[in-house]
C-alpha cells in the first residue's frame, strides 16, 4: 500500500497537493523540514518548532553517528525519544558531508572512509551500515548513501557516481529488507537521484532506481554550486521521468523563489538550512523580498518584522527592537528572527497549498515572484 496520496493537481503547472504518511504522523505536502543537524533546530526547541506547526524535521546520519553515538540513542529508543520529538525525522545518509568534507575521506567501491572531523579517528561506512545507523536513530525516512559531486566535477565523475549511487542504494534496500523492525515501526528508504546537471546522466540515474521499485525517491546534488537555470532545468526534467505518484524530494533547496518554481515543476520535499542560519545573522524573509535587519535604516523603524506573516513574533515585535537585539548581539534577537524566517517558510507553503487548491496556483506564483524583491 503506498504512503503517498496526491489529493489536488494543479491545472496549469506540475503543482500537487498530498499527503505522506509515516510512522509518527502524516506530512501534508508541499512540505519544508526544518534543519536540525545535529538533533536540534538553532535556538529553538521542539516545543517551538511544533507550535510553528512542523511536524516533520531533518537531521544528519553522519553527525549524528560521532555525537551522541548509535549506543546512546537506541537507550532512547531512537532520536524521537533523545530529542523529545512526537513529529516526524527524515535523516540524510551523509552524501553530502562526501561532498562537503571531501578532504576528511576517501570512497571505495564498497563504501567510504571518514576521517572524524572532531577528532581524527576513521570511521569506514558501507552502505548497511548507513541503514543500521538510520534504524538505530529510528528516523521515519531514511536516505541511501549516495556519492554527490561538486558541481564542477567531470563527466566521468557524475558518471561512476551515478554508477556507484545505484549499486549502494540497491544494497540499502537489500540489507533492509533483511531486517526486522527496529522500535515497532516502519521506515521508509529513499534512494537519490544524481547525474549533476547532464539530462541523460539523470534519466540513467532515475531509471535505474526506479527499478528498486521506492516509496519516494530524492533528487541530489542540486545545491552544490550550479547556476540557478541549470538547477531549475533538471527539476523541470526529472518531473517528466519520475512518477506522479511517489512523492519528490529536492535535497538541501532553498530560497523560497526555489521552493516556488520547484513546487510548480512538481516537487513536493524540501530543506534548507537558508532560513535558520541567514536569522542568526540577520536577514529575514518576506513576501516582498529579504530584510537586512543590521541596517542602520531599521534601527527607528516603528512597523511589525513583518505585518503579512502571521506568527504573533512578527507582528508584535518591531524591526527597530530586533534591530537593537542584533547590535547588542542578545540572544533573542537570533531566536526571535529564526522563528520569524520558519514561520515565513511554512506559511509561504501553507498558501502555496491554498493556491493550488482553488485552481489559482499560477497566478499566485506570478504575483509572489512579482513582489518578492520590492523590499
């Protein structure tokens, strides 16, 4: 029985509505997780993330692997239980840290070698045992470890990459199959597309995870350097290979003018680490464009953070307030713009939704992109 209902299609774009179901809850879909890397959303706590209306957040396998460590966590029964989290956790396979810490390891055909970046020790993971990391976090989605080129690589790189991605997701999907239920319930395995920005390399890729027959499948390498065209070019490509009835997820995307133009090009997943970590250094989001809030220019300015959103946060408090906030480098002021930024973030997507239930999607896209940077 699948795990995903498409509930409302979108008459001029690629754009849906639907539902995910997982073991700790249901994700209404267009979705964005919140990134909590290392079990924790930056200044935030679970409490405050679920009155946001999140029920479905990301963490990391590999981070998660050296701090606190698979013996800890399954004494919690999982991270849900570590991190007092009742939503929903997909998990990253750590494909991104062999992009991201490419000097700390070294990739065979069987798997790859980490060097930790705390400590030094090495650390060698095959692509069971990413599965058995991701069981023992007890995430309710996991990734099958992938290998994610920068975006400069050669050709023959994407190639073994693709070649090597399929044999290691095939391998996830053998190991689980083997396993019992880790804590009484199910997790869902998804595999990663990758191929960089060459079209038959994508299609090779998608085609031959498909065979695997997933729940959901994940597009990769997209954030890692390419021009935006050539990022919107391939999501709009992959959304006439992949089925319609399994739900998309764009890794590590984005901006909300991504989120937007992804949405329409039929994707339904996303994270981003743009709306927690830009707060912390103050830049905000809104419909009508990004709001340094360091300038000067804020530091008299009597008006909401920002009238349209309607978390109270940014309706009760004033730009000049969290302008002074920033200056004297409180604490509150990082908290306050985070829950600002992800509460834009799931509200955008929340009338995303609205749009493409009343058959107005496209012009609702329109109009934002046409307002969003008249700030």
């Amino acid at each position: 029985m699948s795990c995903f209902k498409i509930n409302k299609q979108c008459i001029k774009t690629s754009a849906r509505i639907g539902k995910l179901k997982t073991a700790h809850g249901i994700i209404e879909t267009p979705a964005f997780m919140p990134v909590g890397t290392y079990a924790a959303i930056k200044t935030l706590s679970t409490d405050e993330i679920k009155k946001m209306n999140y029920n479905l957040v990301l963490s990391n396998t590999y981070h998660l692997y050296l701090r606190p460590g698979t013996e800890l966590l399954e004494k919690f029964k999982g991270l849900h239980g570590f991190m007092d989290w009742d939503g929903s956790i997909l998990t990253d396979s750590g494909g991104y840290q062999i992009y991201s810490l490419s000097s700390f390891r070294k990739i065979d055909g069987n798997g790859v070698e980490f060097k930790s970046h705390l400590d030094g020790s090495t650390h060698y993971f095959t692509p069971e045992k990413i599965v058995d990391i991701q069981r023992s976090i007890g995430s309710d989605i996991m990734m099958c470890l992938d290998i994610c080129p920068p975006a400069d690589a050669s050709i023959k790189d994407h190639e073994k990459a693709v070649k090597t991605t399929t044999q290691w997701a095939k391998r996830c999907f053998d190991h689980l199959n083997k396993q019992d239920l880790k804590y009484g319930y199910k997790q869902i395995l998804s595999p990663i597309i990758q191929g960089g920005t060459n079209n038959d390399l994508r299609k090779a890729s998608a085609e031959s995870l498909l065979e695997i027959n997933p729940e959901m499948i994940a597009y990769g390498g997209l954030a890692v350097g390419e021009p935006k065209e050539e990022m919107n070019s391939v999501v709009d490509f992959l959304n006439s290979i992949v089925p319609k009835n399994i739900p998309r997820y764009l890794m590590g995307v984005g901006t909300p003018e991504d989120l937007i133009q992804s949405i329409s090009n039929g994707v339904d997943m996303f994270d981003c680490v743009l709306p927690t970590r830009n707060a912390r250094n103050g830049q905000l989001f809104t419909y009508f464009g990004k709001v340094n809030i360091r300038n000067a220019k804020y530091a008299n300015d009597k008006t909401p953070i920002d009238q349209y959103n309607l978390s109270p946060i940014s309706q009760n408090y004033s730009r000049a307030y969290l302008h002074h906030l920033f200056k004297t480098k409180e604490i509150l002021g990082y908290r306050l713009a985070t829950q600002h930024n992800l509460s834009f973030y799931y509200n955008l997507l929340k009338d995303a939704k609205k749009a493409i239930k009343e058959d107005d999607f496209y012009n609702w896209k329109n109009k934002f992109f046409k307002n969003y940077n008249q700030e």
